[in-house]
C-alpha cells in the first residue's frame, strides 16, 4: 500500500512518537536513527532530513513528550474548582502510583541529560514549568484562605522532589516500596506543604 503523504508538521509529530517509543524500548544510548526509521517504514535520510543528528531527534522527542505532559498538568490545574482540589488532582496524576507521563522514558533522559547540554536545557525547562505552576496554584489557596503555606515555591519544589524519588524506585526496583504506601506519602506530604490534616485532602 501507498503510503499516506504527510504535511511537515505531521511528519515530524509522526517521527517524534516513533522516537518516544523506541527511546523507552531500547533507552537513549541504544537507539538509532535506523531504529526509528524501520518502525515507520521510512528512509534514514528522511529522519535526518527532519532533525540533522540522532541527538536533535532525541532532544525533540523528549521536548514532544514534556509539552503533551504541560498541557495536561495546566488543563487540571485550570478546573473551575478549589485550589486544594486542583493541587490533589494534579500531584495525583503525578505521582508515580498515577497515569502520568512514562516514568521509565524520564529516568533515562535525566540520565541522558548529565552528558548532552540540549536534553538538559529541555529537563531543566519542563522542571521548571512544572514548579512554577504547582506554586502559582498553591498561592492562589493561600490568598483564597483554604490553607497555609508560607512558601508556595519551595513547598512546590519539595512536592517534586518527592514525586521523582518516589518515581526512580518504584521504576527501577519493582517492590521496593508498595504502592499504596507511596501514595499514602504523597497525600500526606501535600497535606504537610498546606498545614492540613491528611483526612482534609478528601473532605473538602
């Protein structure tokens, strides 16, 4: 069969998914330009002719994969609902017990990213972003009188730091905390973060 042309932009999408998860099958270090070539039936040449190197491809896909993840995180924090509400939802949805993002395919890139600048400058972007918005909607609580927090950015940075760790073992070492328990020490970190009982969580 002939295959369907694609304009630029879904190329390049169509390329960046192959990428993703070729990336999360075979880690950084092992995949090749020809591996993602061969998942979609196309050309190295024509990869190339898209990202140049296979380091500007993998850089993309992670950029790819960061912005879908925003997108999300700003969609359920932008419910017409209590701050308190869209914080549990969003660090939910986070934590390595939720539906986020595949935690395998970041563990690698934050490996990945200690050697290559370009990978690092997207981590660190996505890091970012992901900090100041968790800290945007925990001061919106404050103001709101919900809860308290004398410092919305580093209960934010705290909070993440936790989601992450927790991430690297449940990912890496299967068992080596149960699930429930590493949910339990979100809520009860977050209800730490906003001087709340981990029971308020839930009833408001």
């Amino acid at each position: 069969m002939a295959r369907v042309r694609l304009s630029v932009a879904e190329r390049r999408e169509e390329l960046l998914q192959a990428a993703i998860g070729q990336i999360e099958a075979r880690g950084v270090a092992a995949v090749r330009i020809a591996d993602v070539a061969a998942v979609l039936g196309v050309s190295n040449a024509l990869v190339l002719y898209h990202f140049s190197t296979k380091e500007r491809l993998v850089a993309a896909a992670f950029r790819y994969a960061a912005e879908d993840d925003l997108a999300h995180l700003r969609k359920l924090l932008g419910r017409r609902t209590s701050a308190l509400r869209r914080l549990r939802a969003a660090v939910r949805w986070y934590a390595p017990t939720g539906q986020a993002k595949g935690w395998r395919l970041w563990i690698e890139g934050w490996a990945v990213a200690l050697r290559e600048p370009v990978l690092r400058e997207v981590t660190r972007d996505l890091d970012k972003q992901w900090k100041a918005a968790i800290a945007e909607v925990i001061a919106e609580g404050v103001a709101a009188g919900e809860f308290a927090c004398a410092d919305p950015a580093g209960a934010a940075l705290r909070l993440t730091a936790l989601l992450d760790g927790l991430a690297v073992q449940l990912t890496s070492y299967p068992g080596a905390v149960p699930r429930t328990r590493a949910q339990e020490w979100t809520d009860e970190a977050l209800a730490r973060e906003l001087g709340l009982d981990r029971q308020a969580l839930t009833e408001r």
